[in-house]
C-alpha cells in the first residue's frame, strides 16, 4: 500500500527547534540530524506496521543516531501517515500525547 504522509504543524516545528539547537551546539549537527529524522521516516514511510502502537493508537519510531521518536498514527480510510511529534526522548511524553 501506498502511504501519504501528513505533518501536524508542530511536528514541523519540533524539527526547526531541534535543528536550531544542534547548530548552535556545532555547525553541520543540524544536517546530520536532519538526515536521520528523514532516514527514520523514510523507513516508517515503507513500513509503518512494523512499529507497535505504544499509547491510544500512537505508534514510535526511533531515530538511529540522535535520541529522537517520531511520534505517528496510521489513518487507513485516507491512507496517510500522520506525524503528531518528533521529541525528545527524554522529554515528557505527554507533549505528544495532547496533540491528538
């Protein structure tokens, strides 16, 4: 099946705040962290069952390098992949939780 990938605007967001905080840290970490979030995407994007649903109908994927989730659901009618978050995972879960 073919997905479509859809981007809560504060998923967007999380990824300019973090790709702001990792240049800032040292010029070039953005990019290498951009690049795993699109790895990591580009695999759920292939096979979004293969991550198990972890709260409500919320499923995780990890990022490989950086401590990322991207926090996603899968709406099967629309056939799309909703990204609700990409945090931190040390960062309270509850940030994702209240986007639903």
């Amino acid at each position: 099946m073919t997905w479509k990938l859809f981007y809560f605007d504060e998923a967007l967001l999380d990824i300019r705040e973090a790709k702001k905080w990792y240049f800032q840290q040292q010029k070039g970490l953005e990019k290498r962290f951009a690049e795993d979030v699109k790895q990591c995407i580009g695999h759920l994007h292939k096979n979004p069952l293969h991550y198990e649903v972890r709260y409500q109908s919320i499923r995780l994927a990890h990022c490989s390098t950086f401590p990322y989730s991207i926090h996603f659901y899968i709406d099967e009618p629309a056939k799309r992949l909703v990204i609700i978050a990409i945090i931190h995972q040390h960062r309270h879960p509850e940030l994702a939780k209240n986007r639903k």
